[in-house]
C-alpha cells in the first residue's frame, strides 16, 4: 500500500504528543483487560445498561432548520469500574438534532463518534448531522468524546493524552454511553437507529455498534479492523513519547511480568497463515527441499562422514527461502520497530501492539447483528490507518460491504464528506426495509437502581 506524503506531512506540522506520562497504572490497565472480555460479547456486554438508565435533557432550542436538544449522563463506565474515568470526564455530554417535522413513517437517527481532535460539537454538526437533516431527514446524536471538550480533565492539553490506558478508558465510555443512547432513542420512538464516525471515532462507532442485539445502521469511515497500526507503525506513531514508554515498561516489572501475559497480538500468526496460503505452491517445494535437506544430514552423520559434507548453497538457504515466504515482510514505512536496538525496545512496541489489539481488534468483539446494514468507507493510501497485515473487515464481518477512495487520511477527510453522508443515507434506506422483529428481547436485565446499588457497594469497599 502506497502511503500519503500528506498524511505524513500534516501529522509533522501538529505539536500534538501522546501518552507522556506513561503506559498508566498497572492495576487501571489490568481491570481494563479484564473488563475488555465483558464488554467485548454482546451476551455479556448488553445487560450492563439497564433500559431505563436515566438521560436528563437540559436544553432545548427551536430553530428555523430544526430542533437542538443538549443532555446529559453519568457515563455506565464509572458505576462499573468506580474510580477509574477522570471526574471530569463522567458525565456524557450530548446534542441531539431533530427535524421540524418527520417525513414517513419512520424517525431514523444516528450517533455520531468523535474523531481525533474533534472537541465539541460543532464541526460534526455542521460537517455531517444538519446536511444529513436536510438531505435526508435523518437526526443526529453528537456525543462528546471522554477526554475532549467539557469532559478534559483540566491538566490535559489540548488532545494529548497523559496515559495509554486513556485511549481504552476513552473506548469503554463510549461503548457503554452508545447502549445508553440507543436506550433512550427507543424510549422515545425513534428508529431505525445507526452509529457513524469518522477516523478514531469510526473505530469506535464499530466497537460500539458490536453489543446492540438487533440490526443498526454502522458507517465507519477513514478507519480499519484494529487500531494496533495506527499507533505502532501509522504517522500517529511519530507523535508518540517512546523514550517514555520503554523507560517506563523496562523500569516497572508489573507490565512485563504480569500485563504483557494478558494481550495478544492478533495479526501474526493470520498474516503468516496468508502469506503461506498465498504462496502455496513455491513454499512447498522449499518445504520438501528442507526435508531432502535434512534426512540427507542425518544419513552423512549415521555415515560417519559428517566433516566431509560440502553443503550446497540452494539447499542450505531453503529454510530461510521458506520462512521468508511465509514471514511477512516489513514495510520500508514502518520506522519504529526497524530502529530498536535494544531487546526491551522492541519488548516495548510489541506490548503496545498487544494491547492495542487486545482491546481495539474487532476480531475479539461480536459481530453485528446485521452486517448487510454496514458499509465502510476506507482511504487507499491512508498513512495514518494502514491497513497492511491486519485482518480484513470483509473477513470479519462478511456480508459488510467495504468502499475504498484513491486518496490519504487526510485528502478523504477535507475532500468526501459528501461522499460519507451518502454512504450513511444508503445505509439507513436499508435498513428502512428490513422487517423488524417487534418480540421482547429475552436477554436478562438489571434496573438502574440495581446498577446503582452495586456500584455504592463497590465504591464503598476500595
């Protein structure tokens, strides 16, 4: 894959640093992964969020174009995990945009997810949600993402994150915040009901839209199966505090011994199985030459003759002629890894990949309920979301149906957002069409005050 000069360009010109203080508290990092596995299935996922969780609208504005509703909530992340999102950042802050007046039968809305440095509301609502609402008569839901915006802890600057362990604070609230919502939009009659975002917050619109048992509207733009390449070999990587990071992972026995035992890199083992796949053939031959190889070894041994053995030089490559077929070969890009010299420096990058995977990689999360109703949008030569040896979306979700722009991160974001708002219109025309089951869901759940009850037992008790 080619990558944009842009993108990489532009990530240059911004001062943006991440994760300078860190990889965060190793007991943060160790009840997020462990949360992970809960959030990550839908059977255990969706019972978090009782149905009534109470939504307080503060604000309400008519306009000429429409109605613009704001709200709040205590973010479900803070009642399971008590202590672990910044003050600042658990209430969810959201605009809600309605029309004057719905056209059909049908009330569709969509969530809209924050990509990177999108504090706020306004460049979503102006960008994406009020053309939508002219375009199509489709609502909108704009969520303040933790982190930016009113919910920035105040010694935060700008978008730089302090810790590593922000990045999957920031995915639970939102995952668990999208529940809510959707909740809330059925409550008052609203549907069919979607989830978009672009860039960072198109990762999480498909993180989120894993855990809703029935079909929704998912548009993912400018974003890929797992965010374990943006941050070890996309541009974003060069905005990262790596002297911090390995000074921190050598320094502190707790994330090599007890957290680097708890994530899994996804993509090796799925890349070598392809690349062989792919090269079928060719590794054969090479396999059989190995064995040739070998039994020919062990027969001049058992001949005594060993010293006199000249070795053929064809034959003797032919394992690292196969491993290099089935080994995927790094990108010249990729500039982090090929520069580590020290062994915990290369431990490093690959503890983040780990836990990048571990809880961004789709592959850990659910399916959809309904992959028809999912269309993404991706950048052919996006720099900052490579897309080179990781897991397909079509692999992941099949029947997901994939567009692919000729343009970077960066050119496709200022260029197609017209393009976006179709993608999205389209996909709501789909689901308009599918015939919803109108039978209660039999998954078990919790009322508010029974959430709220164990979280005061669990507060109580640290």
């Amino acid at each position: 894959m080619v990558k944009s000069k842009l993108d990489s360009i532009y990530r240059r010109m911004l001062i943006t640093r991440f994760f300078e203080r860190g990889w965060g508290k190793p007991d943060n990092l160790q009840r997020l992964f462990q949360f992970r596995k809960i959030i990550s299935q839908r059977s255990t996922c969706y019972p978090l969020v009782p149905k009534d969780y109470p939504v307080e609208i503060i604000k309400e504005e008519k306009h000429p174009d429409g109605l613009l509703l704001e709200g709040k909530f205590l973010t479900p992340l803070e009642l399971h995990l008590p202590g672990i999102v910044p003050k600042a950042a658990q209430d969810a802050h959201f605009q809600v945009i309605l029309p004057n007046k719905w056209i059909g039968k049908t009330k569709p809305m969509c969530i809209h997810l924050a990509g990177t440095g999108d504090h706020f509301f306004w460049r979503r609502r102006n960008l994406i949600a009020k053309p939508l609402l002219r375009e199509a008569n489709i609502g909108a839901i704009i969520l303040e993402n933790p982190f930016y915006g009113s919910r920035k802890p105040d010694n935060q600057v700008r978008s730089n994150l302090h810790n590593v362990s922000d990045i999957f604070v920031m995915g639970g609230c939102l995952v668990l915040e999208c529940l809510v919502l959707l909740h809330w939009c059925e409550r008052n009659g609203f549907g069919p009901l979607g989830i978009t975002g672009l860039s960072m917050g198109g990762h999480m619109a498909s993180l989120a839209a894993t855990n809703w048992p029935k079909p929704l509207v998912l548009v993912p733009c400018l974003s890929w199966s797992t965010a374990a390449t943006v941050f070890t070999t996309g541009v974003m990587s060069q905005s990262i505090n790596w002297d911090m990071l390995e000074t921190q992972y050598y320094s502190d026995g707790k994330y090599r011994e007890r957290l680097s035992k708890m994530v899994t890199v996804i993509d090796d083992a799925f890349t070598a199985g392809q690349t062989f796949i792919k090269n079928f053939n060719q590794s054969l031959i090479e396999l059989k030459k190995d064995i040739k190889f070998t039994q020919m070894m062990q027969s001049e041994k058992l001949s005594g003759i060993e010293g006199n053995l000249k070795l053929n030089s064809d034959e003797t490559n032919s394992l690292t002629k196969l491993m290099e077929l089935i080994l995927p070969k790094p990108s010249s890009e990729e500039k982090i890894d090929i520069t580590k010299i020290n062994w915990w420096e290369r431990e490093a990058l690959q503890f983040m990949r780990g836990m990048m995977d571990e809880c961004t990689h789709l592959k850990n999360f659910s399916v959809p309920k309904e992959t028809s109703l999912i269309i993404a949008v991706c950048a052919k030569d996006d720099a900052y979301v490579p897309r080179d040896g990781c897991t397909s979306l079509e692999e992941i979700w099949p029947g997901a149906e994939i567009r692919y722009l000729d343009a970077g991160h960066v050119s496709a974001y200022v260029l197609h957002q017209k393009l976006f708002r179709s993608c999205i219109i389209e996909a709501f025309e789909r689901a308009k069409k599918i015939h919803m089951d109108n039978e209660q869901q039999s998954l078990d759940q919790t009322t508010y005050h029974q959430l709220l009850y164990k979280y005061v037992n669990s507060y109580s008790s640290l």
